[in-house]
C-alpha cells in the first residue's frame, strides 16, 4: 500500500484536481504549513484525505515529517500543483514495489495552461520506501536519497501546473531566493557573482535548453530563471554584509 503525501499552503487553485486524481490511492496525507484560503475545505471533502498541519522548517524536513505520520512505508511524495495523469496514477497502483528500488516520475510542465518544453526530458525520483530513504533536510531543492538504491522511472507522465501567471513567478522567486540564502548563508558571493549566474541562468536556459522555441512562454521562464538566480545570490551577498 502506498501513502501520497503532499506539503501545501495555499493550494485551492489546483488541489482539487490533484486530489481527485488520487482517489484510487489507500491514503492522501496531507501536510499544511498554514493555509489561510480554501485548500483545507477542499480536503476535507476526501474520504482518503488525513490533514496534518505544522509550521513550516524548510520543505526537505516538511516531507520527512509527513513521511512519518504516513500509515504506509511506501510514499508517494508530490506538490499542490503536481497532478497524476491517468495513467501515471495506474502504472503506480499495479506496480511491484521492490525493495532497494526508489521510482522517478516523468514530468510534464505547464504554463497558463500550456505544455513548456524547456525543461523536456525532465523526472524526479518521488516513490520511496521510507525505511530505506528519505528527503534531505534542505531548506530549498530537497531531494529523495538514492545513495544505493536502484533508480526506476517510469512512462506515464505528472502535470505540473507550477507557474500560472507572472505573479506566481514573483512570488516563488521571492521565496525560494530567500531560502536559498538562508541554506547558504556562508557562502562566498558578491553582485558580479550574483550577475554572472543571472545571466548564465537564462543563457543556458534560453539557447542550450532552446527556451527561444517556446515563443513567449520560453522567454519568459528564462527570463524568470536568470532573475531567481541573481536574485539567490544578491540575498546570500546582503546577508553576509
């Protein structure tokens, strides 16, 4: 049996359609960080749905402590804005979970309702067992552990529905730079180390990742990449002034 868990603070905008795919699942865990919109009514209109609220200690410790209220070992752990296609949510259930093995996802990125390729082939390894993995305990881009564990990806696809205006550019960007310097708080960086990784960070996404065959949508997430990344590094600079 396998226990989705999902971290979430103000997710209504997607949450019902990420749980109603997950009906089929023993048991929806989810793990609110304070919600002040309609994301817990919402929830609670799912029988397999357990609510959990705690304050937020940075998202990889989030994850480790939904892990352990789980009734389940197996997890299957994603975002309020990740949603498992029909299939994924199919070849998950019939799947023989073997221990040693951890499973990556397939995803598919959405912006404003379209499909953004930039990111293409992208995957996240998201099923785990959880006594023999974890999350790191990273403020910011925490990852499953696979030290020693067999890495299987599967074929059906997860929708991602992270970015569904400029604002929520803004937001994130404002949020994840913050945590970013916390995490790194120590590090060396100035402005032109700052500058160097903004500019790096849409070069790279805008030509070798050939953002510029998205139209507006690649620009913009290229655009938006470049900026989190000086913004990252001039917070991390000022908190070492």
């Amino acid at each position: 049996m396998i226990t989705v868990t999902i971290i979430v603070k103000d997710g209504q905008c997607h949450i019902q359609a990420v749980l109603e795919a997950l009906k089929a699942f023993d048991e929806v865990l989810l793990f609110d960080t304070g919600s002040t919109d309609n994301t817990l009514q919402i929830a609670k209109n799912f029988s397999n749905v357990s609510i959990h609220q705690s304050n937020f200690e940075g998202f990889g410790k989030a994850h480790n402590k939904a892990a352990s209220l789980a009734k389940n070992d197996w997890i299957l752990s994603i975002d309020a804005d990740e949603v498992l296609s029909p299939g994924l949510a199919e070849e998950i259930l019939k799947l023989e979970l073997k221990r040693g093995s951890v499973y990556s996802l397939p995803f598919h990125n959405f912006y404003r309702g379209k499909r953004v390729r930039i990111w293409d082939p992208e995957s996240h390894v998201r099923l785990y067992n959880r006594n023999e993995s974890s999350f790191t305990e990273a403020l910011v881009h925490e990852a499953i552990r696979t030290e020693g564990l067999k890495v299987q990806t599967l074929k059906e696809p997860l929708f991602h529905y992270s970015y569904g205006s400029i604002s929520d550019f803004l937001i994130k960007m404002e949020r994840y730079s913050t945590l970013f310097a916390e995490q790194n708080r120590g590090r060396a960086s100035s402005p032109l180390i700052a500058l160097s990784h903004g500019i790096g960070g849409f070069l790279k996404n805008y030509f070798l990742k050939r953002g510029f065959l998205g139209g507006y949508r690649g620009f913009l997430i290229s655009i938006y990449i470049g900026h989190t990344a000086f913004y990252k590094y001039m917070k991390l600079y000022e908190a070492q002034c």
